[in-house]
C-alpha cells in the first residue's frame, strides 16, 4: 500500500482560511491603525507577523509530513510533524459524505470532500480541502462500494475505478422549478435585502448631513411629489425582487434530491456547489419544520437527523429543499425513505392539558411585572398604562399557551413516534422505534395531581437529539413505554 501526500493545493486553501480567521485584526492593527505609534499596536504588530510566519512554515511542514492512502477496507491516515500519528478508518463507519466545490475550487478545477463518522474529536470525520473531480469520485466510490466485490483501486487520479457490481441508479425526486424559487425568494424575505441596504444608508446620510437644505428648489419639490416617491417606491421594490430572486437562485437555483437503494444525495449551488450524501440506515429521524410565513404558503422544510457529524453548516447540508411543498414533501419522505412513513392518523392532547397549561406559572410575565412595577414613574407618563401593558403581555401568554395546546399532537403506531409543536410555526419529528436509544417518563406535582405526564426519547446524533411530549395521559404514557420495550425484537447489531 502506497502513501501520497494530498494536493498541493491544499496549502493554499489552508493558507486562505487562516487569512479570513486573521482578517479582522490585521485591518485593527495595520489599517485602522496606521501610523499609530502607540507600543501596544507596535507589540501587537510584531507578534502578528511572527505568528503568521510561524503558521505558514507549518502548515507548508504539515502538508510535507501528512500522507494518506485508501485500499479496499479503509482509510490509512498519517499525520504529525514532530510527533507521528497513524489511525485507520473503516469505510463502514462512514456515515455522511460531503462535497463542497467553491468558486476558489472552481477556478482551479479542485473540491473538497469530507467523509463523516459517527465518533468524535479527531476520529469523527476524513476531510480531503482540495483534490480533483476524479480523486473525489474514486474516494466517494470506495466508500459507497466497502463491503461489495472486490474493486480495482488505481493508483493515479487520471484513472477510472472499475467494479464488478452493476451501478445502481439514482431515482430523481426533486427539481425546483421557477415559481418553486419565487416563492423560496418570497419566504426567505430575500427581496428586503436592497430595501434594508437602501434604508440604512439613507438613515447614516441623514445623521451626517441635513438632507433637505442639501436638495432645495425644484429637486426637492420632485423628491416631494407622490408620483415620484411612487415611483421611486415601484422601482426599489422591483430591484428589490430581482436581486432576492438572484441570490435565492443562486443558492437553490440548482438544487437536486435523488436517491438510490442505499443513499440519499442532496446537491445544491451555482458559484459555490455542494453535496450531501447521507445512507438511509444510518437516519436517525426527520424533523419537518414550518415557519409562519410557510404555514401560510403550504411549504415546509425537512430534515433529516443523523448520527454523523456534519460540520459547522449541519442545518443547510442535512437540510432537503427548505421550501417544499407540505403533501410533496410526505410523499417524498415515503418515497425516499421506505421505512418511514408519516402518519395522518393524529392524536390531540387530552382538555385537561390544556388547563394544566394554563394555569403553570408564569415566571417571565412576573418578572416584567415587577420591572414595570418598580420603573413605572420613570418610564410612563400615564399613571395606569404600567398595568395595560402587564394585562395585555399575560393575555399574550396565556393565548400562546391556548395556540400551542390546539398544534400539539401526536400518534404511535407499531413501529413510529410522531410528535408536533409550535406556536406561530410548527415541527414535526418523525422516528422509528429501533432507532430510539433512550426514554423516559416524568410527572410534576400538578400532573400527578390531573393525572398526566411528560414522555421523552432520545436519538443517536451530534449532538444527541432529545425530544419530549408534554401533558399526555398517564395511560399513553404506560402505552408508550410497553410500546418502546418491544423495540428488543427489532434492533439489529451492525
């Protein structure tokens, strides 16, 4: 088995993330602070050139010194420029395998690919910042191929990774079309980008200089006319549109969900592309998630919860198309993911839940209270409005308490919990009993005194994913728990 060093490019990239993590206090330094002589800035200087000298000569040590090689089993990883390191990784253990092609990675023809694993610290991914196309694929093939007939593995990138086993086909469920990125534009309140710019830089102009006896005689009469400011308005607004349409696009424009018998792919991106790919046995749960603006349009966002790192951007890679349409995104959780299926079969709480709800403390409303009781000479000139507004937040309370209550529901079935909150927004979390490593039931004072419970389970992610459903009967509780006990007939050691 032959070691090779990675890419040299992998330098450079090392190279530009120190610099975004540094640009900040090289423009304190060297550029808001020029011809400072103060000693302070002279130290700080001095000991920012050092310590960038110093990182450079080591990441160019590092690359000299790091090898890897990947066989047929696994990846065999050298590191270490003083003190050598050697750890192996299984192909098995891979969970999630990400792609990222920048717009730098563009130029020079490169990407990225991360292989995650289910542990943690060092051992938790197999990170590769820049390789070619080619080597990507031959890497992502080994991966996906472990376990299979035997594979040719080439020795160069220029070659072309044969295998006996015929390649599956990938199914496509997912293509945004135009009206899809309008309304992602419209939800994702993109098109309020120029309007903040515009109304921001208006309001900086405007505490600098005085606007109006700048612009006087017949310019400030247009600037004063209805039909200009309509139409200045019209033309803001349209820009406005145009520019969150582009930069949605630019970010969903080319989003994909495909799968395959084993995975789940998710490819997104025009300047800057990536890819997602995640095995179906290795997810833990699906959250669906809707805000207020999405309830109204009918769209939802579906997550899906592993047991794998997925790196700092975890919401956005894990994430299927965040503005689908609420029907096609049941069906293609279905249809993806054989061995879900959402239930619309749907249990409310009990009335009494509802009482219990209402009548738990409110510790925030009387910690404002007492605020606007203490303040109320300072901060109100009416005598009585300190109280209105007391009044009036509990009012708010208590009906987010009543609206919460009437979205919560739930439904066990022989093999799947499913729970839904929110107040405004809603999520619903969906998972199979097998892959439920923990629950638990708990009851307060005030529900053993109405006879109710919390449930609780906990799945297998980073970091662990804890879920509870509030106020059920202590029947459905018991059902619950004799429910998960049968779990023992279904888990399988891997």
């Amino acid at each position: 088995m032959e070691f090779k060093r990675y890419h040299p490019l992998t330098i450079l990239f090392d190279i530009y993330g120190f610099v975004k993590n540094v640009a900040f206090f090289a423009l304190i330094l060297f550029v808001f602070n020029y011809g400072s002589e103060s000693m302070l800035i002279r130290i700080g200087r001095w000991a920012f050139l050092f310590g960038a000298i110093l990182t450079l000569v080591s990441l160019l040590m590092k690359w000299f010194s790091n090898r890897y090689a990947a066989d047929e089993q696994a990846f065999h990883l050298k590191a270490g420029i003083f003190q050598k390191t050697e750890r192996i990784v299984y192909y098995e253990k891979v969970q999630n395998v990400q792609r990222r092609t920048s717009f730098l990675h563009k130029i020079f023809r490169m990407t990225s690919i991360s292989f995650q694993t289910g542990a943690t610290g060092v051992d938790a991914k197999v990170e590769f910042k820049a390789v070619t196309q080619q080597e990507a694929d031959r890497l992502e093939l080994l991966v996906k191929e472990a376990g299979s007939k035997p594979i040719e593995v080439p020795d160069t990138d220029a070659h072309i990774v044969e295998v006996d086993k015929e390649e599956v086909q990938r199914v496509i469920h997912f293509t945004p079309t135009r009206i899809d990125v309008v309304k992602a534009s419209f939800t994702s309140l993109s098109f309020l980008f120029l309007i903040v710019i515009v109304a921001s830089a208006f309001s900086k102009i405007s505490a600098l200089f005085d606007v109006e006896e700048a612009v006087e005689g017949w310019v400030l009469s247009l600037l004063t006319s209805g039909w200009i400011i309509a139409g200045i308005a019209t033309v803001l607004i349209i820009l406005s549109f145009t520019i969150g349409y582009i930069r949605t696009f630019i970010t969903y424009g080319k989003y994909e969900i495909a799968s395959d018998d084993t995975r789940i792919y998710i490819s997104k991106g025009v300047l800057d592309e990536s890819a997602f790919s995640i095995l179906k046995k290795r997810v833990q749960g699906i959250e669906i998630s809707q805000s207020f603006m999405k309830r109204l349009l009918g769209l939802a966002e579906v997550k899906l919860i592993s047991a794998g790192s997925l790196g700092s951007d975890e919401d956005e890679v894990s994430t299927l198309y965040p503005f689908l349409p609420v029907k096609r995104a049941y069906s293609m959780i279905e249809e993806m993911l054989p061995d879900y299926e959402v239930s619309t079969d749907i249990k409310q709480l009990p009335r009494k839940s509802l009482f219990v709800r209402i009548v738990k403390p409110y510790w925030f409303w009387l910690i404002v209270t007492a605020a606007l009781t203490y303040f109320r000479n300072d901060l109100f000139e009416k005598p009585n409005l300190w109280w209105i507004i007391s009044i009036s937040f509990l009012a708010a309370l208590v009906l987010a308490r009543i609206v919460n209550y009437w979205n919560t529901s739930y439904a066990i079935t022989d093999r799947f919990i499913q729970v839904s909150e929110g107040t405004l927004g809603k999520t619903t979390y969906l998972t199979r009993r097998d892959k439920i490593i923990e629950v638990s039931v708990k009851r307060t004072k005030l529900q053993q005194w109405t006879g109710l419970a919390t449930i609780g389970l906990v799945n297998r992610a980073q970091p662990v994913r804890h879920e509870s459903l509030p106020d059920v009967t202590v029947e459905e509780a018991s059902r619950f728990y004799h429910w998960y006990v049968l779990r023992a007939e279904e888990v399988q050691l891997e």
